[in-house]
C-alpha cells in the first residue's frame, strides 16, 4: 500500500492494480496534460493535470464502493477504471476532442481499443480483470459504469472541486462526504437516497457558477478556437497521424505547432497570451436557428464567407457556437416523499439555473485586434444577427 499526497484529497492510498496502472506510459502521460487547458490563461494557479484528477477520481470511486458494499473483483474494475478514465484524452483535452472524434470517430470515453494496445492490458489481465469490462465502466455502461460516468459520477465530485481550488475562486464547493454517504441504487439507478435535495441542488449551483466563471470565460474560449484551428490546419498541411496526434502531449502539440509554418504564428500568440479579440459577442434568442444548430463544416463555411466579406485573410475569422444550453447533471435521480423524482422536477431551483444557462449562452466571432471592426459589421449581415446587443462589453473582465 502506498499514500500519495494530494492537494484535494489529502493523502490517497494506492495498492494492487491502481498501483500497477500509475506506472505505465499511458498514465504517466496525463502528466503532462493540464485539466483546465486555455483555461491557465485567466487563472494562473489552475496548472493542475489529468494524472492528479485521475487520482481523486478513483478515491471518489473507492469510497462510494465502499459505501455501497461493492467489493472483490467488482470493485477492483470500478477503481481501474475511474483511474483510468481520461487516459483517452487527447492534447490539451477537450479543446481538441471535437478534432479528434471527427478524424478518428470516437469521443474520449471511447478507449477499447486503446486498452488492448496498450501495456494497460498487460496490468489488467495480470490482475485478472476485463479490459472489457473496465472500458466499458468507463464509457459509463451498466449499473456500476454510473459510479464512473453518470449524473452522480467520481469524476464530477473530483473536478469541480479541484478545479475550483487550483483557480482560486470559491464557485466549485461542494460536500463530497455527503454526496457519497448518500449514494444508492433503486432499480439499478445511482440516486441519492431520501434528504439530498440540497445536497443534490449544490452540486448544480457549483457547475453552474464554475460554467460562468471559470470553464465557458470568453478568454478561454477564444484560445480554444485558435488552437482548433491550427490544429487543423496542422493536420490537412503535414503527415502527422490522427492517431499520433491524439496521443500526443501538450507540449509535444505546441512543439508541432511551431514547427510547422503555416501555424507557427499560432503557436507563439497562445504561448505570449496575444489572442484574438471579440468582434461579436450574442445573445442566444439574436442567433438564427440554423447557425445554432450548425455543424462543423457550416462553421467552417460562415467563417470564410465573413472573412471574404471583410475583405480579411480566412484564417483571421473564427466563429464559436456552443451546443444549445444543456444540464444533464438535472436530470440526476433524488427521492423525495419517497418517491425516485428527476432533479429538474423536484427543485424550482434547478429550473432556474437552467434558464440562467440560456441567458448566460453566447456566440462568438473573434479576430486579430486590427480586424475587429470590418469582421464585426461583415458578421452582423452574413450571419443575420441584429446590430444591437451583439458587441462585446470590454475585452477584459476584471484582471485578465
């Protein structure tokens, strides 16, 4: 048994099969993928990795099967695979999964395959466990594959808090002993047994104020959008492998990036903090529906269609359309009167941070600094939005 000292969670002990998993290659390159990305570039103590998340993941994990008399070889899956269960993430994380899940087609939770290949099968059947079993846990399927991926997963309780403590603000708050002392199943569904709808309701307002401040500010998404596109432009423009490119760090990604010419301008704005800035900044009801629900190929295409029309170089225009405001964490099962209710049903409360999440939705169109304004009025006719309402506040919020 070895304890590991983390800044969360205290000291976390580790033994068989957990302990075996940390020492490959696979794990150990989560050490150099940071859990926030773009985000570092607002909040500069938010350096913290996947390796180090993965960690509390699966001593969330542990304690919920703990609690719910999970043991045995059921349990050494649960554990294997909440440590495992972002050994799939690509460079910089989620900035680059959409990229990956369109070249590769599958999403990070995806890893079967990468369970084979990789020495990870080599740990898990020595302990003899599945690596069916555990990629499947992870891509949350089954009873048990909600305690790894679900509305009430170890995942969730892991990063909102550690998000929150590495950024420095007070939003990710929430009680995890609570959380997991009152975890049980109804039917096969992970709930929350009878009292929890405040506890259940935290949660929520702690991912809601963590969206508005800290995972969806427009500093980050804007470096986002720079970092998709070179990275695309670095995969149509040089023989890099999809395959290569998803398993890369992101070091190795930045280095790829200054290597290569076409982006290496990209590479040197997002490692000096000079990004673009916003042109247009609005609101969900001034959007029409099909740039809403565009795809990416249709984003692609209005880019290049504003570009033109404001007589700037393509790759001067980025557009950003977040999905249609979601909160699948709402619909986490609660019993209240002794009854298994949705969350959203039972609390007035949820169903007001859920209209927040559709106030608080914005489109994006960003450009160099020099740009700005003919990418504004070029955007506000090719895209149909109103003149009202759709410019930017200020370009810098507070200290950043």
């Amino acid at each position: 048994m070895h304890a590991i000292k983390d800044s969360v969670h205290d000291y976390i002990e580790v033994s068989g099969v957990v302990a075996d998993l940390l020492d490959t290659a696979a794990m150990q390159r989560l050490r150099h993928i940071k859990q926030l990305s773009t985000v570092r570039l607002v909040y500069p103590s938010a350096n913290h990795t996947r390796f180090e998340h993965s960690l509390g993941v699966y001593h969330l994990a542990r304690r919920a099967c703990r609690h719910l008399d999970i043991e045995g070889s059921r349990a050494e899956a649960v554990q294997a695979a909440a440590v495992l269960h972002d050994v799939g993430h690509g460079p910089y994380g989620h900035q680059t999964e959409g990229i990956i899940e369109r070249r590769l087609g599958r999403h990070h939770d995806e890893v079967h395959d990468l369970l084979e290949e990789t020495a990870l099968a080599d740990v898990l059947e020595s302990h003899g466990i599945s690596t069916t079993v555990v990629a499947d846990l992870i891509d949350g399927q089954g009873k048990l594959g909600q305690l790894v991926s679900g509305e009430l997963d170890a995942d969730r309780m892991d990063y909102l808090v550690r998000d929150a403590h590495h950024s420095g603000v007070p939003y990710g708050t929430i009680d995890q002993a609570r959380l997991l002392r009152a975890l049980t199943f109804i039917d096969g569904d992970l709930a929350l047994a009878e009292g929890n709808l405040a506890t259940a309701e935290s949660m929520l307002v702690a991912r809601a104020l963590m969206n508005a401040t800290v995972y969806r500010h427009h500093v980050p998404r804007i470096a986002g959008e720079m970092l998709e596109s070179a990275c695309e432009r670095l995969l149509d423009g040089t023989d890099l492998d999809a395959e290569r490119f998803a398993r890369m760090t992101d070091d190795e990604l930045v280095a790829a990036l200054r290597d290569h010419e076409p982006t290496a301008e990209d590479a040197a704005r997002l490692a000096e903090r000079d990004l673009y800035k916003r042109a247009v900044w609005a609101e969900l009801d001034d959007v029409p529906d099909g740039i809403v629900d565009a795809g990416h190929a249709d984003e692609r295409e209005a880019e290049r269609a504003v570009a033109e029309a404001a007589g700037v170089p393509e790759r001067a225009v980025l557009l950003d359309v977040p999905g249609r405001p979601a909160m699948p964490e709402s619909s986490t099962r609660v019993v209240v009167n002794g009854e298994v209710r949705r969350l959203r049903d039972a609390s007035p409360l949820v169903q007001g941070l859920q209209a927040a999440s559709t106030v608080q939705w914005r489109l994006g169109v960003y450009a160099p600094e020099e740009h700005v304004e003919p990418v504004r009025e070029a955007a506000l006719d090719t895209l149909d939005l109103p003149s009202s309402g759709t410019r930017p506040s200020g370009d810098r919020e507070a200290f950043v």
